[in-house]
C-alpha cells in the first residue's frame, strides 16, 4: 500500500518530518513499543526433545513394549538386548537429522548491522537493530539496505534485489514514483527492501517495515509456517511400521486366545507372544535404511551434491517435475554481450567484425562506472557486460572473449590513461542517459550510452566503416529493426554514440556509432540436462521473479517452452483459485513475475496433484518454496545462507546438470533400499510363520526372543546392507519413468515375492526344528505325531539342540537368501552380475557369526543353544540353501520377468503362454 502514497503523505503517515528525522525521544517510545529491528527465532528442540522424538515411531514402541514384558518375565538378557537396539536406532537418528534449522539465522546474518540515520536533524550511525518505524535513513553505493524503506529522496538510485526478487538487474529507484494501485516487490520502484544492496547512486528513506514485518520477515514466517514435510520413503516405512504394530498386536492376542483354548501356560505364552512381537518387526531396518542413505552421501559428494537432510536422497529417485528458479540456476546470473551492431550489420559476441570502430569498444569501456580486477567485478551487471565485452574483444583471431579469464583486462586502465574523464553527466530514469568527456591525444572527446530511442533522436551522423555520414531515415530504420530484433529475444540494448571537439557535456549532435544486446545466458550444460530429464520423463519448470518476456525467451532456448501460452504471471496466478491453478499446472511450464508466496502455492499444488517436486534456488525468495518442495536444492556457490539451510542438499558447483546425476544416483539407491526393504520383510515373515505354526499345532516355541533379534540385527543386517550398497544399472533407471508417489514397497510383484520367500524359509526353518524329534521317534519306532514330538520336548537338552536346528537354519538361509535378492533376473553365476565384495564379506562374516553363537562356550549359554558337529552342519547348510536354489529354478524357467521388461505381463515367447510378474518390482 505505501507505494501508492506520496513523499508527503508517507511522512504524515509515520509522523516523521522527512527533512530532519524522528527525536531521539521519539525513538525510544516506539522501541520500546515495537521492538527491535530483528528477526525472530523459532523455537528449537533441546537433545531430550530430539531424542523423544525418535521413540515416537510404531516400530520402535512395539519393541518397548516387548522390552517391558521381558523385563517384568525377568528375561533380562532379552529386554537388555532390545533397550541396546532401541538406544541405538533413536542416537543415529539423531545424529543424522539433530541440525537444528538455520533458516532464521541466516536470515538475521543477511541483514545489516549498522544503518545510517537522521535524527534530530543529526546525521549519526546506529545498529540497524535500533531503527524503528518513521526512522530517516540515507543509503549510499555498496551500502545494504537495513530496513524496508519508502523511498523519499533519489539521486540516480541503483538497487540490486535478485536475492528478494530474481531479477537479474538491478532496478533504477525513483522516490517520485507513485504507484496507481498495489504492486509485486518487484515493481515498486520508490521503495527499497531489507537485505538488498545498493549498487550506484544515493537516496532516503523513511523506514515503513521492521522487524518480521519487512518483506524478508514476511518470508521467514512463511518458512515457520511451512509444515516438516516427510519423504515418500518415510511415509511408505510409516505406513509399514503401523502395519506391524498391528500384526503385533493381532499376533499377541491370538496367541493368548490359543493359550487359554489349549490351557498353556499364560507366562509361556507371554514370552512366546514377546518373541514373535520382535519377529514382526525387522529391528535392523531403521539403522540399516539410515547407514545406506549416509553412504550414499559420500557417492553424492563425488557428483558434486552435499546432502543435509538423508532421507532427501531417495526421494530424488521419485522426482518428476523440477521446478528451477531462472537467475544463477538456469543463467549464469552474469548479463553479458551476445550480440551487436556496427556499421549496418549484427554479430555474434563470438565473431569478429571485420572492421571493428575504435569507438565502440573505446564507449564501452570509458562510459562506464564498472571496475574489474584480477580478484574482484565490481559495478552495476549491465556496465560489467559491456566492460568485459570491450576489455576482452579480440580484433585478431576472429572471436571475442568475455570472460574473466581474457589477458586483455588492463585495457580499460590503458584507455583511462591515455584519454582521462574530465566531465561526466550520471545516468538517470528521465533521459535514460549516460555521458563521459576525455581528453584524448587528438582533443575532447565525448562518449554517450544509453537507450537506443533516447539516444538515437539525438544523432546526426553514424560511424560506417569508419567514416562518419549524415544519418538517414534509412539508417534509422535499420537500426530500430535490429532493436526490435534484439528486443524480440529478450536482450536488454544499449546504443553508443561518440562525438568529438566539445569539452563540456553535450547530449545531442551525436554520431550513432553501434548497439550492444545483452542477456543473462543460460548455462551452457542445462539445456542437455532439461534434455535428459524429459528422456527420463521429468519435467522442467521455470519460476522465476523476472519478466515473463526474458523469462519465456530463456525457457525457449532450454527446450522447457515453446509457446507463450505456456507462461504465466504472478497476476495472473493471484486471479486463479486452487482448482483452477491445478488445471493451469498441466499446461504451463514457465511462471515469471513471482512472488515468494507464489513458488511456495505452485510447489503445494504440484504436490497436491500426485507429484514428487524437487525446487531448486539461490536466493532469499526461493527459502520457502525450498523447504515446502518435497525436495529442495540449494546453490552452493552464489545461493544465500537461507536457502542452503531451507534446502535439503546444495549443489557445490551451482550446475543445473549436477541434478540429473543426483536423481541417477537417487533411483539406483531408492531400488537398493527396497530391495533391502522387501529382503528383510521376508526373512521377519518366515520368522512370524515359523514360530505361529508351531503354536498352532501346540509344540514348543522353536526360537527364542534372543534368536530372533540376533538373526534380525546381525545376520540379516549384514547382507541387507549388502544389498543397499549394490551396482544398478544407471542408464536403464534413467530410460524409465519415475516411479509413482503412490507406489507401495510391494508393488509390482513385492508382496508375492516376500510371502513365497518367507513362506519358503519358515518351512525349512521348521523342517530343521522337527528334525531331531524325527530322529528320536524313528529310533523309538513311534508315530511322528503332535503328542510324541511334545514328549520328546520335555527333554530340556534335546528342545535347545532342536532349537538350535530352527535358529542356524533360519539365520543361514536369510544369507542364502540375500545372494539371490541381488538380482531376481539372473543366476548367482551369471557373468552379467556385477561383482559385490560387500555381498561376499556379508556372507563369509554372517556365517562365521552364526556358527560363533553354537561353538563359543560364552555365547551358548547367553544364547541358549548347543554345539554342533560337522555332520549337522552339513545337514543345515543343504536346507538353509533351499532359496537360492528357488531362485536358480525360477530364473531357469523364465518364471521373473527380464530385465527390460515392464507394465503389463508379457507375452513369452511361445503362443498363448503368459510369463508371471513375480519379482518385477525389484527392478
């Protein structure tokens, strides 16, 4: 609303004479009345917090549950054991996830410490914490702004707001201007914003907005306000927990149904119902999942990609639409010359005209404020563009070089020397102007940039060839096609005249000497990578704070639009409801003149309409819709403190491309971490089954609680880690589709693969618990029934051996087990596989591990289990193998799907068969 008031009504407005300022007196009443000019803190987790907050998961509270019972039952080996994984679970989380959100901080970094002010008519420093509402401030070049500011006084103003706005340039301030209605951050040219820095001229202005109540205030409520958002791999492991619990607690119930039908013992029961409570949740799988996602960190390191947050690099693996702020993300946020006019005709930055006047180079680099050095770029954007264009033009060698690289970067010092500004008329909005006198070896020369219809009215002659001639109307339509040319591709142009023999400063009379079209270019590597993700059906979307036309011709040249129909504003945006923007969403591509608030509705409505959204960003304005973004990316050399502590992971090298080997690398990690996933939940579900039936049938319970939380945490931890560690092959994840957010762990032919597999375990399991009593009926010549097997498990000895039997089978078959889950497609001696020494290590140390809990003296008696002799051993192995041998079979006959396939079954290769889909989804 200020921007529609005037100078006058402002400063009644805030009751502040606008030529001396507030009273000191006046000042501290409204300090103490509104508070200091800061930021606020969100309020933070202590370490207690932080590590109740781990406990609050299904899984975990399953397992305190079953510690509590296995402490009150006195199983104090078995509720220790539990407290140990619990503690454990709860630090690596968090550890991994305890960075406390920085957001705010940096925010408060971002602004400045000191501000100058007026007060009492005295002009004096103060910490920029002190200014309040009605303050005077005076701003000058290089100076941040401390406070937002209705502008009342400008002497040729220049404000660069791209981290606020994401407009490239920096925009030319009016403290006159007075707006007609209510304007975008973006437009209000007789305002100045908190955190934004002056680059040229001076000004003053009366502080309109403190505090959270500034403009980037405005943003860091919206990043408190922005729910913690969960990946979809959390929500699909959430989902999974709650599963269990209620298998647990149906598991519990139905067992103490059964114990009082069959008049068991109820404490018996309790620990069996303990046991299989633990059996149906897979301990390892939080620490396992967590260890695989920080390994994957340091491969992402080596794609130039740090990760903050863990979770954030599987949900790369599900992204499908990449929403991409334009300035320093898909530009190199670097205005730069692309092409010029001189002497009737235009050129390619990277040709060289064949007669190239003096003049133009000579304009550009002697009317112009902008200072580059071997350390530093100092200088309004579009004055650097023509300074680099001029310093690094080579007349020799038929190219230009604009580039800090260039050795030609001495001459502008060498001009500066030779032909000394004498006289000088600034740049301003009116005349839209720019004029420096020399004194050159030959006399005064004059040199005058600016836009091309003010300065082109004020040319008599032009420079053709290097020859000055009358200017015709010829020549004057010539020249306005090339600027409509240069307009039409979104170029910012500039015109240069010259003229000679006038100390003083004159503004007409001039000789038209060239034109200079300039643009922030995109990244060189971006338009491949856009490439890429469409081949990867990724979409790209560009939203952006900059006009819509620069922002269309950018989102042209990168392949993201090709029609204008494509783009829309923030305006039009404010005019649609949810439900139409959704619509919109389809269609449109490209959404430029946005706000902070903007990005953060159109990443909601992406999301709201079924997609994974990453967002990527580098300023304060991105912070938001950064953290709202099922994923956010952050650039880690030009991006501000904000966005890289709003984002999940930070592109060290602020290339648009690093991101298509991150989504790479987060597919191949997504499918490792559900190959995981499925892995364990059959080795639990062949746990579940092995111990209901024996239940069920009334026997002994063939493992005990201590059993199964080893075989959970040690060895099926070690192949599971195995396998999210495991080679994919990359190009072929990145010909497929993203997978579905909706898409389960058992899609795609999960669920039959962990029923058959646990299934399959659970009766070798219980094959090896029978085994012993087996024996001993057939010696004693006695029916192999339900009654004989219990007698022959009163024996205390013979029901630890035979339980000892279940515990090694169960525990060496999951290793078997994991040898073929690498991949269901192809034999475990297949050349195609990719050799994996995590895989081997797993299995020689899984082994060794379960035969040390039979054979150390210390750990059968913690254990319950008794020592076995080569002969058993043998017997065991040949029934622990039974999975992979299932699997050898299935590949043998065709029974998985081939790598390739995908959808629907396909047809095999003889007439009316079709080939089942039974582990598809482990591709």
């Amino acid at each position: 609303m200020f921007e529609e008031k005037s100078v006058k009504e402002i400063s009644d407005l805030m009751h502040t004479d606008r030529e001396n300022g507030l009273t000191e007196d006046e000042t501290r009443v409204r300090l103490k009345e509104y508070g200091p000019n800061i930021l606020k803190e969100g309020k933070k987790k202590t370490p207690a917090e932080a590590f109740l907050e781990q406990l609050n998961d299904p899984l975990i509270c399953v397992l305190l549950v079953a510690a509590l019972v296995s402490f009150l039952l006195k199983e104090v080996s078995d509720a220790i054991i539990i407290a140990v994984v619990i503690i454990v679970n709860a630090t690596v989380g968090v550890i991994q996830e305890g960075k406390a959100q920085k957001a705010l901080e940096s925010l408060k970094k971002l602004t400045s410490p000191k501000a100058v002010v007026r007060r009492g008519g005295i002009v004096r420093e103060i910490p920029a914490a002190e200014l309040v509402k009605g303050d005077l401030v005076i701003l000058e070049a290089g100076a941040q702004v401390p406070a937002d500011l209705r502008l009342v006084k400008t002497w040729n103003l220049k404000i660069e707001e791209s981290a606020l706005t994401g407009e490239s340039l920096p925009v030319n301030k009016d403290a006159d201007f007075q707006a007609s209605g209510a304007l975008p951050v973006g437009d209000r040219k007789n305002e100045a914003f908190m955190s934004t820095l002056v680059t040229g001229g001076r000004g003053e202005g009366i502080v309109i907005g403190a505090g959270m109540e500034t403009e980037i205030g405005k943003i860091a409520s919206i990043i408190n306000d922005v729910p913690r958002e969960f990946t979809p791999l959390q929500k699909k492991l959430a989902d999974l927990g709650k599963m269990l619990s209620i298998v647990s607690v149906l598991l519990c119930v139905a067992l103490f149904v059964i114990a009082v039908l069959q008049k068991r013992n109820i404490l018996e029961m309790l620990i069996t119902a303990i046991s299989l409570a633990v059996a149906a949740v897979p301990e390892g799988l939080p620490a396992i999942v967590t260890i695989v996602l920080a390994m994957s960190v340091s491969k992402m390191v080596k794609v130039h990609t740090i990760v903050r947050k863990l979770p954030s690099v599987e949900t790369l693996g599900a992204v499908n639409v990449v929403c991409s702020d334009k300035t320093g993300t898909l530009t190199q946020n670097k205005m730069t010359v692309v092409k010029y006019f001189i002497n009737q005709n235009v050129y390619k930055s990277s040709e060289a005209a064949p007669d190239m006047p003096d003049e133009f180079l000579e304009g550009m680099a002697l009317c112009n404020d902008a200072v580059i050095t071997d350390k530093e770029e100092l200088g309004d954007p579009t004055e650097l563009a023509l300074l680099r264009f001029a310093e690094g033009y080579r007349a020799k060698g038929g190219a230009s070089g604009y580039t800090s690289e260039n050795a030609g970067r001495s001459r502008k010092e060498g001009m500066e020397a030779r032909m000394p500004r004498v006289q000088e008329k600034a740049f301003d909005s009116q005349r839209k102007m720019m004029t420096t006198v020399h004194r050159g070896p030959s006399g005064f020369v004059s040199y005058t940039k600016g836009a091309p219809e003010m300065l082109l009215g004020r040319c008599t002659k032009i420079l053709v060839n290097g020859r000055a001639q009358t200017i015709t109307d010829s020549h004057r339509r010539q020249i306005r096609r090339a600027v409509d040319d240069f307009s039409a591709q979104a170029l910012r142009v500039l015109a240069v005249a010259v003229r000679r023999g006038e100390k003083d400063v004159h503004e007409d009379g001039l000789t038209f000497v060239g034109l200079a079209g300039m643009i922030d270019p995109v990244r060189p590597e971006a338009k491949a990578a856009v490439e890429r993700f469409k081949e990867a059906s990724v979409r790209t979307v560009m939203i952006t704070g900059d006009h819509i036309d620069t922002a269309f011709a950018i989102a042209r040249e990168l392949g993201i639009a090709k029609k204008i129909d494509e783009c829309m504003t923030g305006e039009e945006l404010e005019n649609l409801s949810d439900v139409q923007l959704k619509e919109r969403l389809k269609r449109t591509n490209v959404f430029a003149r946005v706000s902070p608030e903007h990005k953060v509705r159109i990443v909601k409505a992406l999301k709201e309409t079924g997609n994974i959204a990453a967002m990527t960003g580098d300023g304060v304005n991105d912070a938001p819709s950064l953290k709202m973004a099922d994923i956010g990316i952050a650039m880690g050399v030009t991006g501000t403190d904000v966005a890289k502590n709003a984002a999940d992971m930070i592109l060290t090298d602020d290339n648009f491309a690093t991101i298509e080997k991150a989504i790479e690398e987060g597919r191949g990690i997504y499918e490792n971490i559900k190959k995981t996933v499925l892995f364990l939940l059959s080795s639990n579900f062949g746990e579940i089954i092995t111990m209901f039936a024996a239940v069920i049938m009334g026997m002994a319970s063939p493992l005990k609680a201590s059993h199964i939380l080893w075989i959970n945490l040690i060895t099926d931890s070690l192949p599971a880690l195995a396998l999210g560690v495991d080679k994919n092959d990359k190009e072929a994840l990145m010909k497929r589709p993203p997978r579905k957010a909706k898409e389960g762990l058992f899609a795609n032919g999960g669920i039959t693969c962990t029923v058959f597999y646990g299934c399959l375990i659970a009766a070798i399991s219980l094959t090896a618990f029978l085994k012993l009593p087996w024996e001993i009926l057939a010696q004693q010549q006695k029916a192999f029934t339900l009654a004989n097997i219990s007698g022959v498990f009163q024996s205390a000895e013979i029901l630890a051996r035979a339980q000892t039997y279940a515990f090694t089978v169960l525990g060496m078959s999951q290793l078997f087990h994991a040898l073929g889950m690498k991949d269901v497609h192809t034999s475990v001696f297949s050349r195609k596989r990719d050799f994996n020494p995590v895989m081997l290590a797993a299995f020689g140390v899984g082994f060794f591990l379960q035969a040390a809990v039979t054979e150390v003296p210390y750990l059968t008696v913690l254990f319950g289990t008794a020592a076995l002799s080569i002969r058993e051993w043998g017997a065991l192995i040949v029934l622990a193998a039974f999975p992979v041998l299932a699997h050898e079979i299935f590949v043998l006959l065709g029974i998985v799907e081939k790598e390739g396939e995908t959808g629907e079954d396909r047809a095999d290769s003889k007439p009316g068969t079709r080939r089942r889909q039974f582990g598809k989804g482990l591709r």
